[in-house]
C-alpha cells in the first residue's frame, strides 16, 4: 500500500510540474482583453481571437475575428521561423485591423509573412508586408508584431507597429486551452 501511495505521489508531482511548462509556452488559443488593449473602434465589432502553433520549425497563426461569438474572418499565416518570406493570399478585402477607416484588401494580391523567435516558444516577431487599397489608389503596408508571453500574468501581448499609424498597437489575450489538448 505504502509503494501505490508513494507512486502516486510521484505520478501527481511529476504531471503537476509539466502542466505549468505547456502554459508558458504561446502555442494555444487566445481570447483578446479588450479592457487591457488599446482603444479602437474596432473592438466594438470584431475581436480578435489568436490561435499559435508551432510545428517544427514552421509558425502557424491564426487570427479570427469574431462578431457575435462567430468566426466572421480568419486570416492565416504561416511561414517558416528564420527563413524566406512566406506568401499568404489574399481572398478577401476585409482587412480587419482598420475595416472602418476605409481601407481595404486587395484580393488577389498575395501577403510577404516572415518571422522568428525571439526567445522560443515566449515571444515571436513577425512581419507582414500587405497591398491595401485607399481612396488615392493602392498602397502596400509594413506592419510588424511581436507576440511575448509574461511569465508572471500568463498574459499573451501583442504590439503591433505599423508604418502608417504613430503609435504600437498594443492587445492583450488570456489563455483559452491548455496546450496539447
């Protein structure tokens, strides 16, 4: 009886310290806290919603954007970490970080996404060159995002920079899975 007490204890000491590990790592789904993140329009309509895996040494990223608890538009990205860029199409000319300022994806045109890991599996930058179409014609947007996990909070940050806007972005999600399920 002693030996199965003292082997259990183990197996619990053992799974108990793994799980913390899994959640300090940015793979999982991200729920956005809007009251922590900067103030935009935006956030009236749509929340973004992150899901990261890494798979290898690929990146794959999935922002949805969610009204009425619907994905109402995905956009994907995937590329490999350190490498070339990577494209991603565009089929849609919602672009839904600034949908209510006018400004539009153009469909057809393709994404140029690269990234690396800053620290692995904590704090990934990526960048995004992107074809936009405005009242004076098309343009094509440089953003870049840095994605870091605090070890403290949990807490997933998201600053976005963008050649065309002063000030970073900034976007705070919580943790909605708990990795590898």
């Amino acid at each position: 009886m002693k030996a199965r007490t003292t082997t259990l204890l183990v197996l619990f000491v053992c799974i108990a310290g793994v799980a913390p590990l899994q959640s300090q790592t940015l793979d999982g789904s991200w729920k956005f806290i809007q009251e922590k993140s900067t103030d935009l329009a935006t956030w009236r309509y749509r929340l973004p919603q992150l899901v990261i895996a890494k798979e290898g040494d690929r990146v794959r990223l999935i922002h949805n954007w969610l009204e009425r608890n619907q994905v109402a538009f995905a956009d994907t990205f995937i590329f490999l970490s350190g490498g070339k860029p990577s494209a991603a199409q565009v089929t849609s000319p919602i672009w839904p970080e600034n949908w209510y300022m006018g400004v539009l994806a153009k469909t057809g045109t393709a994404k140029a996404v690269s990234g690396t890991w800053l620290e692995e599996g904590r704090a990934l930058w990526m960048s995004v060159d992107q074809t936009v179409e405005v009242s004076q014609g098309e343009a094509v947007i440089h953003t870049t995002r840095e994605y870091r996990l605090d070890r403290e909070s949990g807490l997933l940050t998201l600053t976005e920079r963008r050649m065309t806007r002063p000030t970073p972005l900034l976007l705070v999600f919580e943790r909605l899975d708990t990795p590898g399920k």
